[in-house]
C-alpha cells in the first residue's frame, strides 16, 4: 500500500503535536486487524531513513523529542504501531507477543528496506531490533536506547502474566541468541542509556539475576527494570571498536520522558545519534 498524507488515528496517538516536516502513513493489514506506521521525511536528505521499534506502551509518537530533530538535521524514520502497546495499536492481534510484534515490524519495515541501514531499538523495541538485525545483512548500524534483552522462550509468550512470568526468571535474559549475534555483527552500535538504569540488584535488596526496580535515589524516585547483566552483557558482546556509549545524567529508565522535559539534552542526544548515523 502506498504512504497516505493523512490518518484518521490521531485522536489515539499518545502526542498529537505537528512534525517540523512531511509525514506519511502506511497502514498494513494482517490477519483480521491493521497497523499503522508513520513515515517522517526528511526535506533534505543526509541519510537514508532509519527503522524505529518502539517500547512497551508505546506508539509512534512516544520518540518525537528525537525523532522530530533527527527530521529537522536530513534523516527520517519509519516507526509502526505494534499490537498490544498502545491505544493506537487497538484492537490489534488476539494474544499478542513479541514473535508477533516482530513480524509487525518485519511487514512494515518492508517499505524501507531497500534503502534502510541503520535500526532503533526502544526498551523493548530493542529486544525486536536485535532479532530484525540478525535477519538483515545491509543493517550495519544499530542504535539501542534503555534496550531489554529477553529469553527467547519469552518471545512467543502472550503479553500479561505469562509473558512476566517467562522474563522474571532469574538470569534467563542471559538465554537469548542475540548476544551471541552481537558478537559477529559487522557494523557499529550505539548504546543510550541513563544512569539510573541497569543497576545492580543486589545493591538495592532485590535478587540477584533481575532488575532493582523501582527506587529512590538521589532525591528522587527512579525506575530500573534493565537487569545490569543485560548492560554488562551487550557492552560484552559488542567489540570495542565498534561501541559508542551515551549515559544520561539525572536519568533512569524512562528516556523518552526526560527528553521531552529537557529539551537542551534532546538536543544533544539527536546531535549525537545524527553523527552515529553519518559517520
């Protein structure tokens, strides 16, 4: 199906706020429900556009602080609603996963992909982008911002209880093959991540092998739900030639929030991702 200028979705969009350029929508239909994807163009292309997954509760809108500015610098993305996430993305597939979040992106990512070489990867979207990139040989960037790794016996679990259950296992995130992927990858990645995120368990009196939740923290309540083997493991995996790291000061798991309430540091962050992608 070709882009459309225009949606009649907008009223579910979690930000309806006007992109500084052109926009287009790609609706695609699988079996007895559709998604929609957001096409942003860029007026003056400095790269090709880049795929974005998005997080959990998340639609495509969730990354405009970045997403609007890397528009603004010549570089446009694709980002698709993907069942079970959004209002958005209702009434989307029976018993969603991410198997079928991932066939989702697959589908859409279709439109781009002759020319797409770079993936973003959110929270949980990362988790899928790491799963696309595997599949895709002319992917030679990945950007992976507060990126979950889950068990690959989670994946096809239904989201809700049994998709909490399948990832509260201790040190069964350790048990997916996208590590070992990363370990062969070709390209470069760059991690974003905050520095409240992907603390030690142990430190904050949960368990060992799983995330230290939430807590406070230097006077204020933060959110951890990246295990620190997950970080330490990916920082592993990936030689460090090939490695760019970005921490985020006075932030935790919840990226996509602090961007959008400190717009000099969105600023920095999509200058930073603009140069990853053009260098």
């Amino acid at each position: 199906m070709l882009p459309e200028a225009t949606t009649t979705q907008r009223s579910t969009w979690q930000y309806d706020e006007p992109a500084p350029g052109a926009e287009r929508f790609i609706t695609e239909a699988f079996d007895g429900y559709q998604q929609q994807a957001r096409l942003l163009v860029a007026d003056a292309e400095q790269a090709p556009p880049l795929f974005v997954v998005g997080g959990a509760r998340s639609d495509f809108t969730r990354l405009n602080p970045l997403l609007y500015r890397l528009q603004q610098q010549g570089i446009g993305s694709l980002t698709g609603n993907l069942s079970g996430h959004s209002l958005a993305s209702e009434p989307g597939a029976v018993a969603p996963s991410l198997s079928t979040n991932l066939h989702e992106a697959l589908r859409f990512h279709r439109h781009i992909a002759p020319q797409c070489t770079t993936l973003v990867g959110h929270s949980l979207g990362a988790a899928i982008a790491l799963k696309l990139a595997a599949q895709m040989p002319a992917v030679d960037k990945l950007i992976l911002i507060c990126p979950a790794v889950y068990p690959d016996a989670a994946h096809n679990a239904p989201f809700g209880p049994a998709f909490k259950a399948a990832i509260s296992k201790p040190y069964e995130f350790l048990a997916c093959d996208s590590y070992a992927f990363l370990n062969q990858f070709k390209g470069r990645v760059l991690l974003v991540m905050g520095e409240y995120d992907g603390l030690n368990s142990q430190t904050f009196g949960q368990g060992a092998g799983t995330s230290a939740g939430t807590l406070w923290l230097a006077g204020a309540q933060r959110y951890s739900p990246i295990p620190e083997e997950v970080t330490r493991g990916l920082l592993r995996a990936v030689p460090p030639p090939d490695l760019e790291c970005l921490l985020l000061a006075d932030c935790d798991h919840g990226i996509a929030a602090h961007l959008r309430g400190t717009p000099e540091v969105a600023d920095q962050v999509a200058q930073t991702v603009a140069e990853f992608i053009l260098g």
